[in-house]
C-alpha cells in the first residue's frame, strides 16, 4: 500500500498546507486546512483537505469518518463565515476525498 500520512512533496495540497504555494487559507486546526480554490468554480469555492497526506480514498478506513464529517464542519463553517447562509444549496465533491470542496 501507498503511504498514506506525511509529507508528499509532488502534492499541491501538501504544499498549501505546509505555506509552501500560495493560498488564501481561511481556517485551519491541528488536522483539517481550508482554503478557497485557485481557480474557483463558483463565488463560494472552498477546498478542506487533511493537514497529513492521503494518497486516495482507498487509503481511507473506517476510522476516517469522525474525519470526514469534520471535513464537512469546516466547509460549513468557512460558507457561514462568508454570509452563505442557505447551507441547503451546497454542493460536497469529495475528490478522492483527499480534498472535499463546497461549491455554491
Ligand atoms: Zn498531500
């Protein structure tokens, strides 16, 4: 199996959450980083992803979900912070669920 925590110097994500490309990361905690999405898709256009590297969803267990719903959380939080207040037209795209993006 791939491994799946650390530092992968090849991701872009990595990179973000490590400071090391540029982003305007808008909140961030000791396992989760959002930051809005270089080339948005929409107005509000977010990505959370892990603070540590997964390869791909396959690498994901059943341990992750209190993680991936965190991931949700945040993504919540951040289009509330930014006055979307209609939480019911959001749109999740988990992408391989390394990252998960909230598109409005
Ligand atoms: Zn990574």
């Amino acid at each position: 199996m791939n491994q799946c925590n650390g530092y992968d110097q090849s991701c872009i994500f990595c990179k973000i959450v490590n400071r090391e490309s540029e982003a305007e990361i808008l909140q961030h905690d000791d396992e989760l980083c959002c930051f809005r999405d270089l080339k948005p898709g929409a107005d509000h256009h977010y990505l959370v992803v892990t603070n540590r590297h997964i390869d791909s969803c396959f690498s994901l267990r059943r341990e992750h979900v209190p993680l991936v719903e965190k991931m949700v959380e945040m993504g919540k939080a951040v289009l509330l912070k930014h006055h979307v207040a209609d939480l019911a037209d959001i749109r999740y795209s988990p992408q391989c669920l390394k990252q998960l993006s909230t598109i409005q």
